[in-house]
C-alpha cells in the first residue's frame, strides 16, 4: 500500500504528461487455499489528462499480468529403435511461469515492434532465451504452444474495454494451477503503436493456511514431513482393519 | 470439489481421487496386489507430475500393506525371517534405485525409463499369470490333479544356508536377498510395492509354501516403500500429503469392498482377470511408447 502511495507521489512529481495512467485492482493479494480452483482479476482505471483530448490516432489500452519467472528446460521427442524418447533439449533462461496480454486491439496495432521490444510486451519477448538461433526458436514457439493449450498463457485481443478514451477494464482469469510469486501487473497507453505512458503494480499469490504449512514443512523439514506422512499412513492402514473387524463383529 | 495440491502444485477434483483410489482398492482387495501399478499411470492421466505420482503412490502403499499385513498377523502368515532378508535387499534395492531415479531425472529421461520398466514388467507377468491360469482352469475341468512344482536344484546348492520355520524352508540367503534387491530397485522408480513380482518370485523362484506367501511380501513392502517415501521426500520433496490421504481413503474403502467381492470368486478366475487388467494397461503403455505422440514437445523444470 505504502508502495504504490510512493508510486503515486513519483508519478505525480515527474513533468505533467499529456496524458496518465490512474489504476485499479480488483485484489493485490491471490491466496491460493485448499479449495483454490483460480481467480478473476479485475484491472480497471482511468485516463488522466490535463489537455483536451488529442486528435487523429485512438488511444489504446495493454494489459499484462506475469508470473514468477523461472528457467525451463524444453525436451522434444523422436523415434529411436521404434519408441519414442526424449532427445533434444534446450534450456530457456527464464519463462514466466504465467503471462497474459489483454488489449483494446489486436496487439500488433496497438504497440509498435520498437515499442514491444523495449517494454517486452507481447509473449515471445516476455520469455527470455539465451540462444537465438532457428532451434532455440522452434522450442520457445513449443513452450509458447503447450502454455497456451493450458491457459498458462493467454492472448486476449479487445478483452480490455475502453469508454470515451477515459475509462477502462478488464477482467485476468489466473487459472488453478497457479505457482506462488509475485504477478506483476503492468498497463500501458499507447497512441499509434507509441508508449504514452505505463503503470505497474504487483499481485501477490501465495499459498496460505493449510497449503502453507504443508509446503513448508516439506521444504525445510523434509525428514520430519517424510515421517509424518508415514504416520499418517500406518493409522490409515490401521483405522481401516480396525474398523473393519469391528463391522465383521 | 476442487482441492489445490500443495506439493504437485495442481487443483484437481477430490471427488476423483477418492474414486480412483475407491476403484484401485477394489481391485487390489479382489487380487491381493499392491494396486500401485495401476493407479501410478492413471495419476499421470489426470495430471499428476510423474516424479510426484511416483513418490506419492509409495507412501500410499504403505497404508494398503499396513492394513492388509495386519490381518495376516492375525492368522499367523507372516515368515518374519524371510520378511527380514527380503528386507535387507530390499532397503538396498531400493537405495540405487532413488539414486537412478534422480540421475534419469536430470537427463530428463526418467518418463521413458518409468514406462519401459512398467511395459516390460506388465507384459511379462500379465502374459504369464495368463498361460498359468489357463492351464490350471482346464486342468481343473478335466479334472486333473495339479501337478506338483519341482525344487530347482541350483537354489539349493548356495551358501550361507538359514532356517526359515515358519515357511518350512532350509535355503540360502542369496536368492530372497537378491529377489528383496530386485523388488526395491523397482518400488523407487516405478512407485509401486512389487506385490505382483515379489509374490510370483516367491512362489516360483524360493519355494515358499503359497499361504505364507501374501502375508510376507506385504511386511516387507511396508518397510521397503517406506524407506522410498523418506528418500524421496527428503531428496525430491516431492511426496504430497493431501494427494496421499485422498486416495488412502478411497483405496482401504475400496479395498474392503474388493475382498467381499474376491471371496466370492474362484481363483483361477480372478488370476485371468488380473492377467487381462495388466496387459491391457501394458498394451495402453506400449501404445504410447509406438505411436507419434501428438506433442512433440514438453516441459521440465529449469536447472539441475
């Protein structure tokens, strides 16, 4: 909270520009709980100006919200005596775990090449790989594929709804199989494929309660969680026959 | 219902977890088997990261054998002796094999290695138990006394020569040590307590007396996927509790069930039908190793 009142105060203070970017979330926070099955994130603002309204090119709003990102390796099949096994592989230095671009157009309207080179925008350029080279590409457009068939994910052209120029919103569907971290949200204006002006803020998901416990004491206790989850076991496998000789009589 | 998995890191119905573990347990009731070869690839199925399933499934294992060896002690057929030199092998067996586990694992062919051991293992038993009871369902119409098994001679000549009473055995120690080995090796990296190869090695290989047989290999199981879960969770960390608890339930429900139904059955008819399950899922398995999958691509964890 601190933070983006900080924020503000920054954006406040830099030299008035012709127009702004004031936003909103839904939540900041995502717990993931026991029951967790996803969650909507809704982004929604306004656009500040001192100006009247500009002439000429419309004004278009992109959203992005990113996952943690960590390296992936990328493994590609082929047949070898008959069967199928894992041959190639090509690390990717850092993926977002989750990534979705939301825009009022196509995102090759709203934002010019330079532009989405310098902020990495669109998916290809979120995700950072060492090599460029034709394979190195094949396997990213890979990633990008099985990503997208489990809305890890997402292109959303016109989801972002824009009214009068001024106020927009949209609405980021965060699927159930969510990784801890922080989800950095990011909103930009742009008017003939120009940035005019952008915003980012974070979401924090976090595992919570039970989840919580369960994680941690698998990661920093392993020996002591290993032994719970056999006691568990033991008296599952002693409550069963015990119960079941008393129905026997 | 939708329950989030803390350690697989998937939301996954609970409702068919308890369903499949319900399921599993019905059918290892009705055959006396471990279920942990079936229900292994069906947790891959739904979802389930392979090196979770895996992990996950062994520490299930141990609640079905606890529940299943308790009602053995009851009857008195379990050879203690034996359990405990299949055991040593089995501790053994079961040690490389996590260590292979894990190396397979960074050289990202852990799946491949999960799934030949599950298509080999699966055709070669399934085939087998099929010809086996076969034979004995018509020996039985024709009515043919069943022919006694003869005492392999090699077995015998070993050192190291221990008395075991309760299966009325005087045999070396090598064999059941190395028959412990082998089950170990394969209950890490298949996630399975072996029951469907350590009861026919018993049976076949050690001479043991058939009713002793079941009650033995479920306490060394026990002990063995035990040993397994600790290795993984501390080495992987890839045991998940909730994922474990949800398909223990299902499965001693289940398992109960199965045992009703099984005693209604003869045995040779239930071998068949075991048989037929476990080439069917090797045929499924074998399938998928032959056919050109449709992705060609897929995702590991970054790192080494």
């Amino acid at each position: 909270m601190l933070i983006r009142a900080l924020l503000l105060c920054l954006a406040l203070a830099l030299p008035a520009q012709a127009e702004q970017v004031v936003a909103g979330l839904s939540q900041t926070r995502v717990s993931i709980t026991t029951n967790f099955a996803g969650s909507e994130i809704l982004i929604f603002g306004a656009v500040k100006r001192e100006a009247p309204l500009p002439e000429g090119t419309p004004l278009n709003v992109v959203v992005t919200v990113a996952g943690p990102s960590t390296p992936v390796t990328v493994r590609r099949k082929a047949r070898r005596l008959g069967i199928w096994v894992n041959t190639d592989a090509v690390e990717i230095a850092s993926a977002p775990s989750f990534y979705a671009v939301a825009s009022t157009a196509p995102l090759e309207l709203a934002l010019s090449q330079a532009e989405d080179d310098r902020h990495k925008v669109s998916i290809p350029k979120a995700i950072h790989a060492a090599g460029t080279d034709a394979a190195t590409a094949e396997f990213t457009e890979a990633l990008i594929r099985i990503r997208r068939n489990t809305d890890l994910y997402q292109m959303l052209p016109y989801a972002v709804s824009l009214r009068e120029e001024t106020l927009f919103r949209t609405s980021i569907a965060l699927p159930a199989n969510l990784h801890e971290g922080d989800y950095t949200t990011r909103i930009f204006l742009t008017r003939g494929g120009a940035v005019v002006d952008s915003y980012e803020t974070t979401i924090g998901v976090r595992k919570v309660g039970l989840e919580r416990w369960v994680y941690t004491l698998a990661h920093q206790h392993p020996l002591i969680y290993g032994l719970l989850s056999l006691a568990i076991a033991i008296a599952a496998g002693w409550g069963a026959s015990a119960i079941f000789r008393m129905v026997r009589g | 219902m939708q329950i989030y998995l803390p350690i697989a890191e998937v939301s996954v119905n609970a409702f068919l977890l308890l369903g499949l573990g319900g399921m599993v347990g019905v059918l290892s009731g009705m055959f006396g088997v471990g279920g942990g070869f079936l229900m292994t690839p069906l947790l891959f199925f739904i979802g389930i990261p392979p090196a979770v399933a895996v992990a996950t499934e062994a520490n299930q294992i141990v609640a079905s054998s606890f529940s299943g060896v308790l009602a053995h002690l009851r009857r008195k057929t379990v050879d203690f002796k034996m359990g405990t030199v299949l055991l040593v092998g089995g501790l053994i067996g079961a040690g490389a094999g996590v260590a292979l586990f894990n190396m397979l694992r960074e050289m990202g062919q852990v799946d491949l290695l999960v799934k030949l051991c599950y298509v080999l293992f699966l055709g070669v038993i399934g085939a087998l138990m099929f010809v086996e009871s076969l034979r004995a369902i018509r020996q039985t119409r024709s009515g043919k006394p069943v022919p006694k098994r003869k005492q392999r001679g090699w077995i015998h000549a070993l050192p190291f020569k221990m008395k075991f009473r309760t299966s009325g055995l005087y045999l070396s120690v090598i064999p059941p040590l190395v028959v412990g080995a082998a089950v170990g090796v394969l209950a890490a990296i298949m996630g399975v307590g072996g029951g469907f190869i350590m009861v026919p090695a018993m049976i076949y290989i050690l001479g043991m007396p058939t009713k002793v047989v079941v009650g033995t290999s479920l306490f060394q199981i026990i002990f063995v996927t035990a040993f397994t879960t600790l290795l993984h969770a501390t080495t992987n960390y890839t045991v998940d509790m909730g994922l474990a608890l949800l398909l223990l339930i299902g499965g001693v429900v289940g398992a109960q069930i199965g045992t009703q139904i099984g005693l209604k059955m003869k045995a040779e008819q239930l071998r068949i039908l075991l048989a037929l399950m476990v080439l069917a899922v090797c045929g499924k398995l074998a399938l998928d190793l032959l056919l050109e999958p449709a992705e060609l691509y897929s995702l590991g964890t970054g790192g080494h």
